[in-house]
C-alpha cells in the first residue's frame, strides 16, 4: 500500500466529532482545549516513537491499519 493510497483511506473515514468540537472551540476563541491537544499530540511529557512511511505504509498492508 502506497502512502497516498493511506491517505485516500484515511480521508474516506472521516473526521471524529471531538476534532468538529476542537475546530468550533478554535474558531470561537482562538485557542485550543488542552484536552484536544492531548488527544491529538499526546501527553508532552513522554517520548514518541515513530517510524519511516514505509513502515506506516506496511503496517496498513499488513492489516494492522484502518
């Protein structure tokens, strides 16, 4: 699976209300809910372990994706 057929499928799924509400908060106040950025970035105080996209794009092949 390429990285732009990922993307395809993500798009496919939609955006979570609780991203509806984050861009509603935004847009009325200018700021961001911390506990949106939590679920969108994750807790700032622990480390993050990310891969290449081909390793994204092999966890989709593989059936571990969406």
């Amino acid at each position: 699976m390429t990285f732009n057929e990922i993307r395809e499928r993500l798009a496919k799924v939609g955006e979570p209300d609780w991203v509806h509400e984050m861009k509603d908060y935004f847009a009325r106040t200018g700021t961001y809910p911390p506990e949106h950025l939590r679920k969108l970035l994750g807790d700032p105080n622990k480390g993050v372990e990310m891969g290449s996209r081909e390793s994204i794009a092999k966890n989709f092949a593989s059936g571990g994706g969406l």
